[in-house]
C-alpha cells in the first residue's frame, strides 16, 4: 500500500499543479458556480472518456488523462463549494485556494487508505473502463441528491460521492501511468 500513497501523491501533485496555475490565470471565478454546474462539468468529462474507451476515431488530441485530472479538480472545486457555499464574486486567492485544496484531498487520501485497507487494493484489479462507468454512476447518483434538493434518506451525502470520483480518477491514472 506505500506503493499507492505514494502514486496517489505524484498523481494529486500533477492535478494540484494545474489547479494553481489556473488560478493564476483566471483566479478563482469558480466560487460563482452551484454544485449542479460543477456536477455537470464532471459529466461531461465523464461522458468524454467513455467516448474515447469506446470510439475509436478521436477528432480532439487530447487523451484520457487530461480528462481525468479535470475531474479530480472539479470534484475538489465541489468539495469547497459545499464547505464555504456558493459566491457572486471570486474571492479567494492563489494560496487560500491551495490551502483549501490541500486540506479537501488529506480528507479524501485518508478514505482512500481506510476503503484500500478493507478491500485489499481491489482496484488493482479493475479496468480504467470500470473505473469511469463508477465515476458516471456517482455521477447519477449526485444528480439525483441534487434534485432532492441535497437530502437522502439512507445513503451518504454529496460530499462523500466526490471523494469517491476523486479517488477512482487517481486510480484510473495510476493504471494509465503504470500502461504508458
């Protein structure tokens, strides 16, 4: 399992990155979006990589990695989102943004560790294909708690579906790392 934490700190510090220079050139005009367009975002890029696993005519070069490290920072940007709430204007800066990134994946890293420990790294054992089909059924499900107007009866809650998507991401690029 070191193997993992240590792959899965590699593969956050590549999407921290991005996420930083991107704050940089737009700051955080992100704090305006409601978590239903940053769901949809996701979709998208969910829907994207399904495309490219199944199609085999891409008309964009851009592969599935790209994809999803979006996703693992879209999911981060929700996360904050449910937090601090929604705002009119952007205002964080560069290094409160980090900061709150940072603090959003130690919480999403330690359930990674905690579900790897009881399920024995199954992931290891599963498709990048399985992997996104995962990624889009949170997806529906975080859909659906949204047009619940955030309230579930048994299940958890909308926090917990993007730390999963966040987590089955990370695995699908460790998978593509260790294909490359």
């Amino acid at each position: 399992m070191q193997d993992t934490s240590k792959q899965y700190d590699a593969i956050i510090a590549k999407c921290r990155a991005l996420f930083v220079n991107k704050m940089s050139d737009y700051g955080s005009a992100w704090r305006i979006l409601r978590l239903p367009s940053l769901t949809d975002q996701i979709f998208i890029k969910a829907q994207r990589i399904r495309g490219l696993q199944q199609n085999e005519v891409r008309k964009v070069d851009e592969g599935e990695a790209s994809e999803f490290i979006g996703i693992i920072n879209y999911c981060l940007m929700a996360l904050v989102q449910l937090e601090k709430g929604v705002v009119e204007q952007p205002d964080l800066n560069t290094q409160e943004a980090a900061e709150l990134y940072d603090e959003k994946i130690a919480v999403t890293k330690q359930l990674m560790l905690d579900k790897n420990h009881d399920y024995g790294e199954a992931w290891r054992d599963m498709r990048v294909s399985s992997l996104t089909d995962l990624i889009l059924q949170k997806l529906l499900r975080v859909k659906q708690i949204e047009d619940n107007a955030g309230k579930t009866l048994v299940s958890e809650g909308i926090n917990a579906n993007y730390q999963d998507m966040i987590n089955y991401a990370v695995f699908a690029l460790i998978h593509l790392n260790e294909s490359n």
